[in-house]
C-alpha cells in the first residue's frame, strides 16, 4: 500500500489506542468514546472472520458521528486489505503492533510537552516524505510553521479570547504550532478541502488537547464555511500553506461578483493561478488589528498583469509588512523556493516601507529534501521581529524604492546575497606574493588581532599591493595560536563559557520529575545566545546550533526519563525470545549509560575482565599457529610417503 494511504490506517489506529488510554473512565473527558467503541473492544476482534467489517461498525463509525470526524479510512476494502483470511490476518497483526506495552499512553506523564502528539506530527511529516510530490501536501514542515508561528506576533498575547484561523489547514499542523507558541489558550479555526485529510486535522486536534478546535470540510475559496451572517468569519490571526499556483481556484468562485467582497477592491486574480486569490481571502478574513502570514511561491512578487495591479494595491494599503524568502526544495508538494508573506492591518496607516529578509542559503540537506536548522529559524525570527539590517540578509525597504521598481517585491532587486567571486591574481601566484586586497578583506580578524597581521605579513618589495609571509608555513599556526592577543581572546571565550556552563549546571540540577523540558531547552538555549551575543569573530548562532545538536542528540532524552521519573537511574534485564524461550543477555539503564557505572564502580573488575579476554584471545591466536603448523607438517610427511 502507498504511504497516501497506509498513513490513513496507521494514524486512525493511533488515535484510538491514544484517546482509549488516556479518557476512557474519565468524567466528561474531552473527546466523546462511545460504549463498545474503545481499543480494547478492538482487540476482541483480532482473528474473527468479520474483524474488518466489525472494526468500521463498532469501532470507527461509532468515534467518527460521536466526534465529527471526517474521511476515516475503510478497514473493510478487499481492494487494500485483501480478502479473507489475508484481510483477517492483516488487521490482527496491525492490532497486535499496537497492543505492545510500550504503547501505553496513560503514562504520559509529561506536562506540557505533548509526547504523542509529536509522534503524530513525525508520523506524517514521514509519511509526507514518502508518498511523492502529489500526496504531500498535508503537512507543513514544522520549522515552517515555527517561523510563521513567530513572526505574526501572537506570543505577546495577554488574554485569552484570540482566534487563529487557517483556510486550507491540512492536517492541523501549522494551527497547532500557532496555538503552542501562543502561551494562552486560543480559539482555533480550519477548513480542508480533503475529507479524509481533515480527518487527520481534527484527529491531531483532540491528541494535541485541543479537542474543542473548529475544522470543517470544504472549499474555503468556493465555499467558505466560517461565516458570521452574510459576511466572513474575521480572525485575530490567519496563517497558511495553501496549493501552490492552483490551477482549478476558480471552480465554484464567481470572483467578479463574490458575495464575500474579497476580490472587487483589489481586482480578480489570473484564472489559472491562485496565489492571489487565497492570500485576498486570507486579508478579508483579518480583522482591522489582524495579523497573518502565508507561504506562496516567489512568483507573487514580480508577476505582471492582473497580479502586478493586486500588488500594488496591497503595498499601497500598507498590508504587507514583510517578505521572507526561504530556501528551495523545503516543502513536500514541490521543490521551488517559497517565501512567508507577513500581513498586518493593525499598522498599515504608519507604515513606510516593507522588511525583506533572503533567508534563501540556511538549510541543511537532509536526504532528498533541505530543511531550517535551528539556527536558521532563530536567526529569522529574531532579524525580522528586532528589524535588523545585515549586508545581503535583510533590510526595510522604502515605498519610494519600491515605487521605483514599478511595485516589483522580487526580493534580489533589493538585498544582493550573491558570492562574491574568488579573484585569481596571477601576478601573485607567480611571484609567490600575497596580493593586499586578500589580506585586508580578512579585517574582521585584525579588528580583533591588530599587532597580529604585523606579525605573519610584510608588504612585499616589489610593490605595495602585495605581502610577503614572515614566518614559514610550518611556523604559521604556532605563531598565531601563541600570539599574545590570540591567547588573550581564547581566554576570553572560555571564561564567556564557564559563565554559562556554570549557570546552566545549576539550573539543570535544580529540576525533578515534572518539568517541562521544552521550556527547559528554551531557557538555556536563549542564555546561551544571550552570552555570545555580541562577541567578536563568532556567530552566536552557530553556537547556539552546537547546543541543540546535542539536546537533538542526546539531553532531550534524558530530560523526558527525569521529567517521567526524577533522578531514578532505573536497571532493567536484557531479554531476547530464542525458540519461544526467553534468554537474559544482560542489563541497562536509559538514564545512566552502563558504561558509566562501570567506569565509576567497577573499573578494576573490568580492567580485569579485559586483560583476562586480552589472555584469551591471544591464547587463541597461539593455539591457532600451533594448528596450523601441524597441519602443514602432516602435509608434508603426506608428500614424503608418496614420495617414497
């Protein structure tokens, strides 16, 4: 089965093992579980011969009218599941998977940090990943989200009340990155035009404990189901990922005469491409003090025709407030650059010009897709939230630039990223000569270094734009690393990280079971960046990428086990099934490594049992020469009697 459709089964068969674990036996727990309907009655079921039609009768339809849900999956498809004894064996063993005790979820003990729910968010962003360029549409890669989430203010929230809606929410994903950047409870509002995506939407709602969530199923562009009498819904807050350049966004619109007003002021967009008709509803959807955020193509800001005249109507108004252009190949559905088009009523009369960050060259490769490190999602963030300058990363762009360039936002017109290129002097190379211009473009150093530059380079005989090396090649890194003012900045750095480590042990320590080790990252991760900000020849946010390397890596792990647990280093056996019988091969521990405690408490034992395997080997080593030698000696009196 594809991955567009195995996920179906996959992710419905978590949701009713998840909502089974967690509600069932709860007073008004927040998602309805009908009698009859739970995973253990789908256990029941394992081997019957009607398991698949007693599944969709029983279990899912039961779930699906009791909570609205939309597109389930059909556990009686011969076409999927095969038939007869396949179809029975097929669904016993995909329960089975899930009746292992490591699926426990009652145990859940982790507040505020919705373990599941973040598998589910992995499930599908995998899922996504494999099932081709059409079928990934429903996800929104989640550093995406994160930075959509950020940049529309919603963490400065002080109330509860606000409204998050998006038009073409997919699977949910990026509504929850919103509401979990929020800090406050905030109402949230979706409409997929996918059943059996909203499904998901709404599935991945109830276990992100947002089962009060609005998604409803339809055509937002044709059809939009959040109305308030005549008019739309408006929203504190819209985001979204809609179809790239839809082709088809007309059917069902009568654009000229829209009941809903969303395109007569600005004008109709092309009828072959979208864009702009989804970023138009999502502008009419906003209240006066709204704030939104989209991801479109990069066409949208330098296409002509209708889309140059809705442009310039947009700009004029004032509603965009800023363009981030993002790297290609990041999203599922296609491979071209994107860009975040940042929308804020609440500041168009005062506006001056539109913030542009080219975030276009920080990614990682990661398999066939790219993806935003941590360290590119901060420094986004915080560039376009603080409106900080940088030479070829970002700049505020006056209307009156704009203007000049006909209203045309493609964002190389006005921040130059390009490389430099690598000048070949081949004067230099044939004397052997450094030409002057090299060493000078390496200021940033000698601001740091200034009697340093003095000591590794003289200007050269033959002219003034050339240097010569003083010291030789081998001399070079001894000469630096002993320099005096070399020495007195590295002293400098590893005092500004002993100031930090120190800090940071202390806090660590001072956490037990119950904390919450999203907000923990958090904290040390900003302190961190806090130390380095600043500090000359470093990127504070390279440093920054170092820490959460190792929190991917390897402390996050440890952090949930102290969260679940406190600090109980629990052991446990080692058992592997061999013939049906069960065979101890050993202990471990999740939170201490076993190595660990070896090195602490039994190294002498285990220096002993190394020396004594050390023995063995090598009196394997010498009794296999001794076979050997015998072998060939038999050989050889077998030549001579033959001989003879």
């Amino acid at each position: 089965m594809d991955a567009s459709q195995y996920k179906d089964y996959v992710l419905v068969m978590l949701f009713v093992k998840y909502i089974s674990d967690k509600f069932v036996g709860q007073f008004s727990p927040p998602v309805k579980i009908p009698t009859g309907a739970t995973f253990a009655d789908m256990v029941a079921l394992k081997g019957k011969p009607t398991i698949g039609d007693d599944i969709n009768k029983k279990i899912i339809i039961p779930l699906r009218d009791a909570n609205k849900l939309t597109g389930m999956p059909d556990f009686n498809d011969p076409d999927k599941l095969g038939s007869g004894k396949e179809m029975v064996e097929k669904l016993t063993n995909l329960i089975a998977i899930f009746e292992s005790k490591d699926l426990d979820f009652s145990k859940n003990r982790a507040d505020g940090d919705d373990i599941l729910g973040d598998a589910y968010e992995y499930l599908m962003r995998h899922f996504a990943s494999e099932s081709g360029k059409s079928k990934g549409q429903f996800y929104t890669p989640a550093e995406v989200s994160r930075i959509l989430a950020k940049v529309i203010d919603i963490e400065k929230i002080d109330s509860r009340g606000y409204s998050v809606y998006d038009p073409t929410c997919g699977s949910g994903s990026l509504l929850l990155k919103v509401a979990d950047e929020a800090g406050e409870h905030v109402s949230l509002y979706g409409q997929e035009k996918d059943a059996t995506t909203s499904g998901l939407a709404r599935m991945n709602m109830i276990l992100h404990n947002n089962p009060t969530a609005q998604i409803r199923q339809g055509n937002t562009l044709a059809n939009p189901l959040f109305t308030e009498g005549d008019s739309l819904k408006t929203f504190d807050f819209v985001v979204a990922n809609p179809p790239f350049s839809d082709k088809r966004w007309g059917s069902g619109v009568d654009a000229e005469e829209d009941p809903h007003y969303r395109f007569q002021s600005y004008g109709v967009p092309p009828a072959k491409n979208g864009d702009y008709a989804y970023l138009l509803h999502i502008i009419r959807s906003l209240k006066s003090h709204g704030k939104g955020a989209c991801i479109l193509p990069h066409g949208v800001l330098f296409r002509g025709n209708a889309e140059a005249t809705i442009r310039q109507s947009l700009v004029e108004r004032g509603y965009i407030k800023g363009i981030i252009g993002l790297p290609a190949n990041l999203f599922y559905g296609t491979g071209i650059p994107a860009c975040v088009i940042v929308i804020d009523k609440e500041g168009a009369a005062a506006r001056k010009g539109i913030f542009m960050v080219d975030a276009g060259k920080g990614f990682i490769k990661d398999g066939n897709k790219n993806r935003l490190r941590e360290m590119d999602i901060h420094k986004i963030v915080d560039v376009f939230n603080k409106q900080i300058a940088i030479d070829g990363y970002s700049r505020m762009v006056s209307y009156d630039e704009i203007r000049k360039n006909e209203f045309n936002l493609n964002i190389p017109r006005y921040i130059d990223s390009s490389v430099a290129e690598d000048i070949q002097d081949i004067d230099a190379h044939l004397h052997g000569d450094i030409p002057k211009v090299d060493i000078d473009a390496l200021h940033h150093y000698w601001q740091v270094f200034p009697t340093l530059k003095t000591t590794l380079f003289a200007t050269a005989a033959r002219s003034e734009n050339y240097y010569t090396l003083q010291v030789s090649t081998e001399a070079l890194k001894p000469t630096i690393y002993e320099h005096a003012e070399f020495v007195a900045y590295t002293k400098e750095m590893n005092q500004v990280f002993t100031g930090w480590k120190t800090a940071t042990q202390i806090y660590l320590k001072q956490q037990d079971d119950g904390c919450k080790p999203k907000a923990m990252i958090e904290e040390i991760s900003e302190s961190l960046l806090s130390a380095y900000t600043g500090k000359p020849l470093l990127d504070k946010y390279d440093v920054y990428q170092h820490l959460m390397n190792y929190w991917a890596d390897t402390m996050q792990d440890d952090c949930y086990l102290i969260s679940a647990d406190g600090w109980e280093a629990k052991t446990y056996q080692i058992i592997e099934v061999k013939k049906g019988k069960e065979v101890i091969k050993g202990w471990t521990c999740d939170l201490i490594p076993k190595y660990l405690v070896i090195n602490r408490y039994f190294a002498g034992e285990q220096a002993a049992i190394d020396q004594l395997i050390a023995n063995k080997e090598q009196l394997e080593s010498q009794l296999e020469t001794l076979q050997e030698e015998r072998r060939a000696q038999r050989r050889r009196w077998g030549i001579e009697r033959r001989w003879q």
